[in-house]
C-alpha cells in the first residue's frame, strides 16, 4: 500500500494542485506558473529517491525484521543498493505519473526537454541517494528516535534548491547555502533551457562535482555511523 501511495497518490495530488496554480499564473502570462509545475515534476526525482532509502529501512525496523535481514548474507551495501534501485524505479515512475497529469491540465510535454531529462532525473536522483543516506545514518546514530527526519529531512533542503524560483528571490545571507545544493544548479538549468532553449553546461558540471562530494560524503558517514552502531549495540537496539 505504502508503494502506491508514494508512487501514485502523493505526486498525482500534488501535481493536480501544483498545475491549477500553474493554470493561475498562466491566466497573468507569467512563466512562473510553468516553473512551479516543472519544479513539481522533478522533485519528485529527490523526494522518493530519498524517501525509499530512509523509510524502507525504517519500515523493515518497524516490523522488527531489519537486522534479521543480516542473518543471511546480504550486506548493508547490498541492502541499500537495492534501495536506491527501488527508488529510481518509484521516482520515475511517479515523474511518469506528474507528467502525464501536467500534459492533461497545462498542455505541457516534458518530452520537450528532450534528452535532457535522463541528465536532469540522474543527477536529482544521485542527490535524493545522498540525502537518503544521510538520514539513515542519522537513524544509525540517534536510533527511531529522529525517524521523522527520514521524511523531512528532504523538505528542509526543499527552500534553498531552487525548486519553484530562482535562487535570486531568496536573500543574500543564505544563498550560500542554495550554491552548496547540487539540485539548485539542476532546476535553474531546467529553467533556463526552458526559456531560452540554451543549456547551462557549467551549472551542471558544477551540480556533478557537488553531486559527487554530497555522494562521498554520505556514505563516509554513514559508514562510520554503521561502525559506531554495531560496536555500541545501537545496531540491535533499533528495534526494541
């Protein structure tokens, strides 16, 4: 159940609201409302991608089963590996499912971004990886304890990305903060491709480096947060 809910319901809602509002703007000949409704789409990429890593660890914690799951010889990489499979599947397909409804009520085709959509969808999804590691490893450290940031977590950085407007209407003491997101390059190049049928190689170069480092960075603490875990029974406790 909990897999058509994230695939299905929760974007096809979300995109419905998010289009009428787009159909609001596009009432004042605004762009603005197709940068929302595009925000919307590929957001998706970042808020499941993550959302698989996080919850499906903790719903295997829930039901009390996760470190059974280690009886065998599947390994933690392994585990999450899977995961991030999972989540690039349900991510596409709830990209599928926005872009469909987007098309129906805005007349709007993501095909018209062309080949550009596998960059654009591999690098939000790299980062949904990043954060989705994150906070299983803040899960490994402070137990069930902060299991609401498994969700959450990814709405925080949702401000600073750029998702829905471009990182100049956000105030100059924290767009540092925007710079350091890799997602922020990727939905200012989506705009600009957008609007001017240009695209923005540097800011997705830039998005890959920070891609990388997010990536690297993740799973070094997670891996030391893994070790700590075990070594203070932390690991087993999860469940109790």
């Amino acid at each position: 159940m909990e897999t058509w809910v994230d695939v299905f319901w929760n974007p096809a809602v979300q995109i419905w609201v998010y289009a009428l509002i787009a159909l609001s703007f596009k009432q004042t000949d605004s762009p603005q409302g197709l940068f929302v409704m595009i925000g919307m789409i590929f957001w998706n990429a970042i808020w499941v991608g993550e959302y698989a890593i996080a919850v499906g660890a903790l719903w295997e914690i829930w039901a009390q089963s996760f470190s059974g799951l280690f009886i065998s010889p599947l390994s933690m990489t392994e585990f999450i590996v899977g995961q991030m499979i999972s989540g690039t599947i349900k991510s596409l397909l709830a990209i599928i499912v926005s872009a469909v409804i987007a098309f129906v009520l805005y007349n709007f085709s993501l095909l018209s971004i062309g080949w550009m959509n596998v960059i654009y969808i591999l690098e939000l999804l790299v980062f949904s990886w990043a954060v989705g590691i994150l906070s299983l490893s803040l899960i490994f450290r402070y137990s069930t304890q902060v299991q609401s940031l498994s969700w959450a977590l990814v709405f925080l950085i949702q401000p600073f990305g750029a998702v829905f407007y471009p990182v100049s209407v956000l105030p100059v003491q924290i767009r540092w903060i925007s710079y350091g997101l890799p997602a922020t390059y990727i939905f200012e190049t989506i705009r600009k491709q957008i609007t001017t049928g240009i695209i923005d190689w540097q800011a997705l170069g830039i998005a890959t480096i920070l891609n990388g480092v997010w990536f690297i960075l993740a799973c070094l603490i997670f891996q030391y947060t893994y070790r700590q875990a075990k070594k203070s029974g932390a690991f087993a406790r999860l469940e109790g």
